[in-house]
C-alpha cells in the first residue's frame, strides 16, 4: 500500500492517475500534480507513463522477434525459434481462416497486434504497488518531486489512449482497404445503399439518408468497440488488484486466484483484438 | 482519463511496430517456415519414393531367386538324364566291348584248332607212310602211293 495516501478513495485515484506531462495553462510546461491539472492541460498533454511502457513492450517484442528471425532457417528450430515460429504460424493461420484477399500487411499487423497487447496487457500481473513505488522513490530522491505528485500507471491497455491510438489506426486501414477494394464511389455506394433499397428512384432517394445513419453507425462501432472493450476489460481488472492491494493480508490469496484469473483474460483480449481487426479488414475488402 | 496526445503518439508508435515487423521480422521467419515445409515435403517424397524402389527390389531379388532356382533345377535335372544315358552307353559299350573279345577268342580258338587238324593232317600221312614203309620193307613207290594217303589224310 502506498503508505503517503491516507485513503483508500486517495490510493486508488493515484493509481488510475497517468503520469501526464503537457503545457497548463497556470504551470505553463510541467508534469500535471493531479487529476484537476490533467484535465486542464486538455488535448496537448501527453501520458509519458502510457508512452514509456508500450514502447517498452513494443522494443521487446520485436527484438525478441527480430532476433529469432535473424537466427531463422530451414534446420531444427530450438528454443526461442520454437516459440516466435509457433506464433507466426498460429496468426498466419488465423489470417489465412479468415482473410481471403492478398496482403503483405494484414499477416504482420495482426502479430504486432496480438503480441503488443499481450505484453502491454501482461505488465497487469506485476504487483500494483511495486513499478508505482519505484517511480515515486526515484521522483522524489532524483527530480525532487512531491510523492504526491508522482502518479505511474505501467499498463498502456488501461489508459483510454493507448487503445484508441490502435483501433483508430485499424480504423484508418478499414478506410484504405474499402477504397482501394472497391473505388471511392464503391464505398460511398455501400454507405447509402444497404441496407434498404429500392428501384424507384424516388424511394431510393429517401432511403439514402437512413442507410448512411445505419451504416455510418456499423462502421464507427468498430473502432469503438474495439478501443473500449481492451479497455474496459483491462481497466476493471486493474481496478480490481487495486481494490484486492487494500486488503492487508487477506490480498496474497486473491491477488493470486486473480492473477490466474487475469492470465485467460490478457491472452483473450489480445487475441480478440486480433482477431476482430482481421474480420474487420477482410470485411472491407470484400465484396457484398 | 483525459483523450490527449497520447493517442496520437500511440497510433505513431503502433504504426512504427507494424512496419517494423513487416519489414524485418515477418519475411524472415515466414521464408523459412516455408522453407522448412518444402523440406519436410521433399523428404517425404524422398522416403516414399525409396520404398517404392525398395519394394521393386525386392520383388527384383524375388523373381531372380525364383529364376535362378529354376535355373539350377532344370540343369540338375539335365545332368541326371545326361549321367544315366552316360551309364547306360558305357553299358552298351562294355557289353558290345565283351561280346567282340568273346567272338574274336572264339575265332583264335578254331584257327587254332584248324592249324593244329593241318598238323596233324600232314604229320598223320607221313606217319602212316614210314609205317607202311617198315611194314612192306620195299619201298613202295612213294609216287603212286602218295596221293592215295594224301586223300586218306584229307578224309581225317
């Protein structure tokens, strides 16, 4: 337990506090020194929290992979080998189940995808308090700060950003695969078209409006859902090792019956990602 | 819970890991997951194939055996025909061989038994001439006489 936070509401709001570096408006460039100056610092802020640790994870993966795919030959793999090859082989499958078109990005999207927030969502299992703990003694001893000041949430798929920062990207090559598919008018047509048509023209003419609410909906779900379903499972399972850390003693059996639990859960949401970026890509460029 | 910046720095670091490992870690590893089925694959081939050939030779090894065993009855058979007609000839030669020393022994004997008669033929006419001559103590005119006892040695 964070012994400076006589609260447990305190403890937890430091915990769900990025650690948020941005220009504010009174502060002018500074790291915000709580929720209230977060949020005053508005867009232009960044979380170096969030930041640091997907890149972390992100630089870990590839080079783990980037070394076995540099060791990778026709011989007896071993090893590491072993493990990167099973992986590129369980997501090539996936691709080629459920993508049907040729493209050199979808196969290695969907790996990063899939390992990336695997990591990121693996650093949930590192006890709550100790990366947390380590960044205050090394603010306030190095920096000088305020231990109060020190906010460091080290999962990325917890913070809304992170996994926006993804499915807007998917998002953006849902866009690119439907137009470059199917032509601009192509997708503009599958936009006003479906689901209601008609061959009077007239009729159709009315129906356009309500087909592009409709299908502007189906389409903006995606990324939506997909950003907040990584996050919101990944934040209440934060949220839920936060709330067993209170316990005293009592958190060393759940925290590991939740950790366990959590184990099926980051896999899961990895793979969901992954799985429904692919349906999501392959969705747009076929056609209907 | 702020949307910030961060979001963008993400999408930039996302897009970054994406091109990352489809530049430098995708190809490889696929290339040679590629590779390596193609060799499982060849080697597959390969062990079929050599039990294909193994099979072939073995009903090869088969059939020459079988052949050769053929072989090798027809020739004993062959040499036993050849070795019982052997006998059988050298048989025929041994009784031919006998019968001609018996036929020719025979003819010695009766030459023999013909020159011995001769003989005695021309030894009996002078006998019984020098008997006649003691007996008639004149000597008998051995002109006319001779060919009177020359046909009494012939009637021998």
């Amino acid at each position: 337990m964070a012994g400076s936070n006589p609260t447990s509401s305190g403890y937890i709001q430091h915990h769900l506090q990025n650690l948020t570096f941005g220009y504010h408006p009174d502060n002018g460039l500074s790291f915000a020194h709580n929720a209230q100056q977060a949020a005053d610092m508005g867009f232009w802020a960044i979380h170096v929290d969030t930041m640091l640790w997907s890149i972390i994870c992100g630089v870990v993966f590839l080079f783990v992979f980037r070394k076995a795919a540099k060791a990778a030959s026709s011989g007896v793999p071993s090893g590491l080998q072993n493990m990167v090859e099973m992986l590129v082989e369980f997501v090539d499958s996936s691709v080629k189940e459920t993508f049907h078109g040729k493209s050199k990005l979808i196969a290695p999207l969907s790996l990063t995808i899939f390992c990336w927030i695997f990591l990121m969502n693996l650093l949930d299992l590192v006890p709550v308090d100790w990366i947390p703990e380590l960044a205050k003694r090394i603010g306030t001893d190095f920096f000088g700060a305020d231990p109060h000041h020190v906010f460091f949430r080290i999962v990325p798929t917890t913070d809304i950003n992170a996994t926006f920062g993804m499915s807007l990207s998917v998002f953006a090559l849902i866009i690119y695969y439907s137009i470059r598919m199917k032509g601009l008018s192509g997708f503009i047509g599958e936009l006003t078209l479906h689901p209601f048509s008609s061959s009077n023209k007239l009729a159709q003419l009315i129906l356009i409006p309500v087909n592009l609410l409709l299908e502007l909906v189906t389409l903006l779900a995606k990324p939506v859902s997909l950003a907040l379903r990584l996050f919101g499972n990944l934040y209440a399972g934060e949220l839920i090792f936060i709330l067993i850390a209170l316990l005293g003693l009592w958190q060393l059996p759940l925290h590991f019956a939740w950790a366990t639990f959590h184990i099926l859960i980051i896999v899961l949401q990895a793979f969901i990602f992954m799985m429904l970026t692919i349906v999501y890509l392959s969705q747009a460029s076929e056609e209907h | 819970m702020n949307l910030n910046l961060t979001i963008i720095g993400q999408s930039i670091a996302f897009a970054v890991f994406v091109w990352f490992c489809m530049k430098y870690v995708w190809p490889p590893v696929t290339k040679a997951l590629y590779e390596r089925q193609k060799k499982i694959e060849d080697g597959l081939n390969a062990a079929s194939h050599a039990e294909q050939k193994l099979e072939e030779a073995n009903q090869q090894a088969e059939q020459t055996l079988r052949e050769s065993r053929d072989e090798a009855a027809k020739i004993l058979e062959q040499a036993r025909t050849r070795s019982n007609q052997m006998i059988e000839e050298a048989r025929e030669q041994a009784r031919a061989e006998g019968e001609r020393m018996v036929a020719n022994a025979r003819s010695e004997i009766e030459q023999e038994i013909n020159r011995a008669k001769e003989d005695l033929r021309s030894q009996v006419s002078a006998l019984a001439i020098a008997g006649a001559e003691r007996v008639l103590e004149s000597s008998v005119d051995e002109q006319s006489h001779r060919e009177m006892l020359n046909k009494l040695a012939a009637e021998l």
